[in-house]
C-alpha cells in the first residue's frame, strides 16, 4: 500500500501540492471531500464541519475558567464525534488503496500502513503571496491581520496534533521529507517529487 | 548557476546522497576534497585541518576562565586561518561551475549563487546501524560512546553555524529540502532526488 500523507503550513501551497501529486500518481487526493463526505453523512453544515475537523476541539470552549482547569469531558461531544467520524473515514479511505491525504493528521491516523509523510512549509512573505493570490477573504484582511490568522491556523493544527501524539507537528523529524515552498511554482515541483515517491517507495 | 549544499547529521548519509547525487548530476562533489587541498596548500596535516574545518574553533581554547568570557581575539590563529582558507575554497570551486557541496556551511558561503540546500537526517537508530556499517572506528565504540561522538560532531556543525549566521543549523526554514534516510537505502532515493533538484532549478 502506497499512502502519502500532506501536512503544511497554511499558505504554504501544500493543498495544491498534494492534489497535483496524486494526479501524477494517478491516485485519488482526499482533502475537502472528507469534509462533504461527514457533513452529508451527519447532515451538518460543511462549514462547521471545516471548522471542526482540522481545529482544536478546545476552541470551542474556554479551556480555564478562573485558574480552572476545564476537564476533558467538557469538550463538546459533537465535536468529538465530527472528529472521531473523520478518523474512521481516513482509515476507510486509507483501507481502498493507494491515496494522498492532506492534513487532519492522517500521518498518525494512518501509522499502520507505513505511509510516507511529507511536510510542506515556506518562509511567510511567500505564504501571505500565495494566500492573496488564491483568495479573496484573505484579500479582505490588512497584511497584519492575515499573517495573524495564518498562525493561528497553524497553532489549531499543532494542538489538534498535540492531541493525538506528543510528536511535534512541523518538526522535521516526524516526517520523511520537508519541502520548502518558498518563490517556487508548486507544478513545477511535481514531477521530480513524483519520482521521489516513487523511489522511496521502492527502497529497501 | 547551480549549486546544490548538503548538510547532515552525522550518521544520515549526507555524504553518500551528495556524492551520488552529483555523479547523476553529472557535477564534481566536493567534500573530503576541500581538506586535502587546504592541508596541501597549508601544508598541514590532513586530520588536524579535517578537524579544524569543520568543527567550532571554540573546541581549541577554554571558552571561559573562571567566569571570565574570552574574547575573540584569543582564538587560535591558525584554526581562524584555516577556516578562511576554507570559506575561499569554497568560493573559488563554486565560480566554476555547477557542483554538489557537502558541509562546511556551504549553504551560508555560497548564498549569493542562490544555491538548493538540502539538509539530510535520519533517527538515532538509523544513524548508529550506519556508523557500525561504514566504519572500524565506529565499531570500537559502545553504542552509547557512538551515540555520545554523533551528538558532540552535530553539536559542532552547529556551533560553526551559529559562528557564520544567526540562523540554526538543522532548523528547516533554513534549507529548502529535508531528506530522512532513516531505514532507507541511499541509492533508492538518487534518481528522484536527482529529478527533483532539475525541476527546483528550472521552476519559477
């Protein structure tokens, strides 16, 4: 079973990255369709389910009230469902052959079948570029308040990490291969990190 | 201009992958080279300008007497001149053309050539089966002497880092591409590799 999984920072183009290599691949990239997939299984709204799926469930409530502690049983039982439902899927997915993955941690989710891990990153004027140029809400906000949101994005992905494993997200060595981003065109990377793929996945 | 640095761990392979990767690229390697052609030039013994080269000539003096910080101006002249050597070695072998460079904070000497830095690791594991396999020396070692001299070799590289840049040796934002060779054969991962350099090269 070949399984490659995409994590990345946000704005890093590693979305992108992923689909264009599962095209070369030849493979399915599952993405946003986990999303549409739990949202029409569950009868949610898509965007809630979004927020959810790749965020830290403590978003959704304050985790100290006064110098409390809140315990875990706080945590908002539907998110934890949406999380637990999106686990299940990924391993489904997982269970019907070879596939890229971006992000919700499929590299833990997916440890049993050995899949190889690559993290997707660039310096931060070339994740603010990519942002502006993809989106128009990113558009919308000062530089100031998108490279806000960026790391906040980043640090959802961190915790929800956090929760599943004490291995650091982003830290290179969770990973097989670190790719910086940084003034390069994402297509351009794509056949020679096809052959790359290929290659470990044939190494003994 | 196309220059490509390697940086490792100790242990990771760094040097095979760069050496492989320059013969597929059909460039000179430079490596263990650069200190043939110092001790040469300088007329010094071969080990002591390896040792030199590439290690923090802070090893050669007490950083400290007492509580007493010892300024710049008390390091070794002759490891300062060597390191000097080096760094114009490196310059001088890079205006020749294309080429793959293995340490000696290449990365850092080279940047106006806007070289690809890839920087190579692996786990503990990985890296002490390969010591044991490559070297006699290695094998006189208890596995925890062994694991002890990988540590104190990375923690130099990175301390003739922090001499040159602000920037942290090993941390990814400083390299464009992170390899990890753990449980992984080197030469599996040249003809991928190989591609992947000429696609990041000719991107946009």
């Amino acid at each position: 079973m070949k399984i490659v999984t995409i994590s990345r920072e946000f704005g890093s183009g590693g979305r992108e990255l992923g689909k264009r290599l599962a095209d070369a691949l030849g493979v399915p990239c599952y993405d946003q369709q986990i999303i549409e997939m739990i949202s029409q299984k569950k009868n949610l709204d898509r965007d809630y389910v979004a927020h959810v799926s790749e965020k830290d469930v403590r978003m959704f409530y304050p985790s100290t009230i006064g110098k409390h502690i809140i315990a875990p049983n706080y945590i908002g039982s539907q998110s934890v469902q949406i999380m637990a439902e999106q686990k299940k899927l990924i391993e489904e997915l997982a269970a019907q052959g070879d596939c890229v993955i971006v992000g919700r941690c499929a590299d833990l989710i997916l440890k049993k079948y050995e899949p190889l891990n690559i993290f997707v990153y660039a310096d931060q004027a070339s994740k603010v570029a990519r942002c502006l140029e993809r989106s128009d809400e990113a558009e919308k906000l000062s530089p100031d308040q998108l490279v806000r949101k960026m790391k906040e994005i980043d640090k959802s992905r961190a915790s929800y990490r956090a929760m599943l494993a004490d291995s650091r997200w982003g830290s290179k060595e969770n990973y097989h291969l670190c790719i910086n981003t940084s003034r390069k065109e994402i297509k351009a990377l794509i056949p020679g990190l096809t052959a790359y793929v290929g290659g470990w996945f044939s190494a003994k």
